[in-house]
C-alpha cells in the first residue's frame, strides 16, 4: 500500500475508504487468481448501456493490416450517449478504407462495439511523456464536427 507519491510526499493518491489505492484501471480475477487490466476507467465507452473497452477495440484494429497506429475514444451519441471513434494512422505501404475496416471487424466483435467513425490520420498527439493524448483527439473531434455542422448549413 502506498501512503504518498514518490518525491510529492505533499500529494496523496486517491484511496477508497478501506484504504486501497484507486488507480483508475478497470480489470478482473480469473479463477486462478490472475489480474487482467481491461481498460482506464476514464477510457471505456458507455454505448446506450453497454461497455466498451476503448484498449480492446484499440488492440483489434492494431491487427488489421496496414495500420501504424490506432487510438479509440468515445464521442457524444445523441442516442446511445457515447459512441466509439476510431484514429488509424495508415503505414503507408496499404490503401485503407472505413468501409473494409468495418466489414473487417464485424466478425470479430459485436455490433455495438463497432466505431460510428474512423478517421485516418498522418500521427496521434502524444503528451509530455510520449503518450497518446486522448484528450487531444477528444478536442480535435469536437472541432471536426462543428466545422462540419458550420459548413453543412452554407
């Protein structure tokens, strides 16, 4: 158990009220008693009820070939609330299309966990530390779509 963070004894982690360290990661224990980490709780997909694991679509379409690089985040659903997007960054040697995506992962999840959108892009946005900064895609989504909301009324 940790009571404080490495050189920021000033910070402290979040704990629950019996004392365990809440580190966001969202995982279960099989019946041996192994530990599988699904998803970041700030990650995973509520889709008119249903839970999607942002990292398990993620390591689905890293599969896929031609794809470079993938990261899914969730985008409003007027109907399910949240609704998967999907960004693939190609490896440049295949032509890539939504559509053979699509049809691609149709057999190997289920409906609901599909992508509403894939976008292709040239590279992720990383943080500092050299992470995919979801929440940079988050606002680069949010702009799309309001462009395109701006422009669809001209």
């Amino acid at each position: 158990m940790i009571r404080e963070y490495w050189q920021h004894s000033e910070r402290r982690p979040s704990c629950d009220a019996q004392g365990w360290f809440c580190t966001g990661d969202l995982g279960y224990l099989d019946d041996e008693g192994w530990l599988y980490i699904k998803d970041r709780s700030k990650d995973m997909i509520n889709r008119g009820g249903e839970k999607i694991y942002s990292l398990e679509l993620e390591n689905i379409l890293s599969t896929y070939r031609g794809v470079r690089e993938v990261a899914v985040i969730p985008t409003p659903s007027p109907v399910y609330g949240e609704e998967p997007v999907a960004f693939i960054v190609p490896d440049g040697q295949h032509h890539l299309t939504s559509e053979e995506i699509l049809d691609w992962l149709k057999v190997k999840i289920a409906r609901f966990k599909l992508p509403a959108r894939i976008i292709f892009t040239r590279a992720l946005p990383r943080t500092h530390n050299g992470k995919v900064s979801k929440q940079q895609l988050k606002t680069r989504l949010a702009e799309s779509i309001i462009t395109l909301s701006t422009e669809d009324k001209k």
